[in-house]
C-alpha cells in the first residue's frame, strides 16, 4: 500500500510522462518541493515500480547524480471498439504502445451479457498471455456503435443495439474485471481521439468520418473530443444528404446520409443493378477487383457525403477530415468522391489548407482511442497507479532492450 497520498505521487508521475530523464534535483526545482519531499516520492514510486532509475547524469566531479523515468510497462489498459458484428481488443502500456491484441466477429445484437461476457473474457486473456495478472490493468476505454449517455456510459436508444438501451456497461464491466476503471463512448468519438493520439497529434481540429455499415463522425476541437450538449454531436449520419431520394432511414426518416451513402445501402444499390453484393466488405471486395459499376457507386456515395461535409466544413473549419471505417478500404474512389465536392463547395478560406485522408491509425483507430481515454484518466486519477506491482519483471525503464523491442 501506498505511504505517500496518491496525488502527491501523481504529481510526479505527470512530470515523467514526457519520457524525459531527471535528477531528483531536477525534479525538486520543477515541482518547487524540497529535495528531501521529492525524494520520499520518488522512493515510493520506486517501490511501486512506476519509476526506474536510468543511467547517470553528467558529472561535474564526484559522483554522477542518479536518472530517473516513468516505466510505462507497470500498468496496463484496454482499449475495446464493438462493431455491429465485430470485437477488437488491444493492451497498451502507459505511453500507448500496444502489447497484445485480437479481433473476432461477434455480434452486438446478442446483448449486453453475451458481449461484455465476451469483452471481459479477452482482456483476461491477452493479459494472461503477456504473463501479467488481470489486476495490472487500472483502465478500459470502450466504443459501442450507438448514441453513449458520456455522464454515465448508458448507451441511449441505440438502434443497431437490441437489448442495450440505458445497459449500465461500467457496471457489468467492473463487476467480470474488478477494480477498473471503464470509460464508455460512442466508437467514432474513440476512433477520432485514437486518430488525433497517434497519427495527427499536432492536428488540433479534426473530422473523424467512419463509413462503413452506417456513417458517424467524431469531432477534435482544440485537442479535445467536443460531444455537445447530450453527447450527440457529430452524428453525421443522419443529416439529410442535399437533393437526395427520400430512402427510408432506420431513424425513422427519409434521405439521410447513411441510407444512402453506407455501406449496406450502396451494397443494395449494387444488388439491383445485378451485382450481387450483400455487405460493405462485399462492395470492398468488388472494388478491389476491379468491379467497375462497384467503383462508380463508392464514388457516387463518395460525392454524397462531400455534400453533407462541405457544410461541416463551413461550421467547423477542421484542418484534416479523416476518413475510417471498413468502406474506407475501397481505396481512392471513396476519397476521391469526397474531395471533389468538399473542395468545389466549400469556401476558399476553408479548404485553403484543409487535408482530406484516409485514416493512418485504421481499423486500430478505435482500440487506440480507447486505450488512451484509459491513460488519460489514469493519469488523472492517480489512486488507480499507485497499486502494488504484481508482476516480478515485468517493469522496464524506457531505453532497455524490452522498452523499445
């Protein structure tokens, strides 16, 4: 158990996340603490395997002074992204490397119980395969495809979710994994957030788009997911599409972008015109054929939701739109369609520097976002760090061979 009060030890911990190297005196003057309070921390946070000291630092005569860094590899979080027939779990350490992962098809519409059953049952697993105890993981950020109360992680009448409406998931969670901490989003939101963490850090204003069965956006502004009043922001999907056929929605109304650009409404189309195609994947797999009428209907849905975009781009004015999600896969004729009315539509102050992109995190997007909503919150609630180490050997200071391997 911990003898220095967790926040204190955070504080630490906090100036160490940039992975520079510090003295105890170094870390003193930054903190403005004594060097006699800063070493009783860092002393506990030694003990607690957080921290590793690295290497000397340069001597002006007598004795190098003692390094020290954070050792992302003493705890562990799990990012998940629940599809409507998918599961991809992944663990990361505390700087977002990603240690383990796995992906299986699984149905959303079994419910609550089969799929969180399902969900707890992984992150036990690929926590056992790294050979470390499930109690080594403090954090679980997870992605449903459907509208997510974020005050209380609820899914809220999500219409591709039987028997999820108001399902208290950080409870059933908590309950199969224990003392975690579970942060519950919609999955676009995490797939923007994973997108922003590790392939445009930089990028403060981004539009995350995932097309696949359905269509849904995650918005970054100003480094942070903006989720609106109730948490429905960027729901792209449902936006009327310009000048579009009145298509019946499963939101009960007509013309919205998902039926008529998603996946499963462009691998209709397909069917119709005699090329059989019953889900996204089929059309990709057309696309990739070389199928030339699946390539002018990913283009055509490509054009339709430039058409919604360009009016997201007047609103939001994001540097780079992002564009995941299995649809994405078809290659440039999706981008392509997308970009020719985006930039022909929207004004010139807008676009100037505007980036249209295929996502470089892809399928991963969602795991990683997961993962580091996770972090942050440990962070952020040090008492969740500041647990005994339960795994000899598993701690490795960043430089060694098994930190960077």
């Amino acid at each position: 158990m911990a003898t220095v009060p967790a926040p204190e030890l955070g504080a630490v911990l906090h100036l160490l996340r940039d992975g520079r190297y510090r003295t105890r005196a170094e870390l003193a003057r930054t903190a403005g603490l004594s060097r006699s309070t800063i070493a009783t921390r860092i002393d506990e946070l030694l003990r607690l395997g957080l921290v590793a000291p690295v290497g000397g630092a340069e001597s002006t005569g007598g004795r190098p002074a003692a390094m020290f860094a954070l050792s992302p590899g003493a705890r562990l979080v799990a990012g998940v992204d629940l599809g409507a027939t998918h599961a991809r779990v992944a663990l990361t350490d505390l700087a977002g490397r990603e240690l383990a992962g796995h992906l299986e098809s699984l149905s959303i519409a079994d419910g609550p119980d089969v799929v969180l059953d399902r969900v707890a049952a992984l992150v036990s697993r690929l926590a056992g395969d790294l050979g470390r105890p499930l109690s080594d993981v403090v954090g679980v950020g997870v992605g449903l495809p459907g509208p997510v109360d974020h005050a209380t992680g609820r899914p809220t009448k999500p219409p591709i979710m039987p028997g999820w409406d108001g399902s208290d998931v950080v409870g059933a969670l908590r309950h199969r994994l224990g003392d975690v901490a579970v942060l519950v989003d919609n999955d676009v939101n995490l797939m923007a957030l994973g997108e922003h963490a590790t392939a445009l850090p930089d990028v403060g204003h981004l539009l995350f788009v995932k097309v696949a069965t359905g269509i849904g956006s995650g918005i970054v502004a100003e480094g942070r997911i903006h989720r609106g009043a109730q948490g429905s922001a960027g729901d792209l999907g449902h936006i009327a599409v310009p000048g579009a056929e009145p298509v019946r929605c499963t939101c009960g109304n007509t013309g919205c972008l998902e039926a008529i650009a998603g996946g499963a409404a462009v691998a209709a189309r397909l069917t119709e015109r005699g090329v059989p195609a019953r889900t996204t994947s089929d059309v990709v797999e057309l696309v990739r054929h070389g199928d030339l009428r699946a390539a002018a209907a990913v283009r055509d849905a490509g054009r339709s939701i430039g058409a919604v975009l360009a009016g997201c781009v007047s609103l939001l004015n994001p540097s780079a739109i992002v564009i995941g999600g299995s649809m994405s896969r078809a290659g440039e004729h999706l981008i392509a369609g997308i970009r020719e009315v985006v930039y022909s539509r929207s004004l010139p102050l807008a676009t100037q520097h505007l980036r249209v992109v295929t996502s470089l995190a892809g399928a991963r997007a969602g795991v990683l976002g997961g993962a580091h909503a996770a972090v942050e919150h440990a962070f952020a609630e040090p008492s969740l760090l500041v647990r005994e180490a339960t795994a000899p050997g598993s701690l490795t200071a960043p430089g060694s061979a098994a930190a960077t391997a």
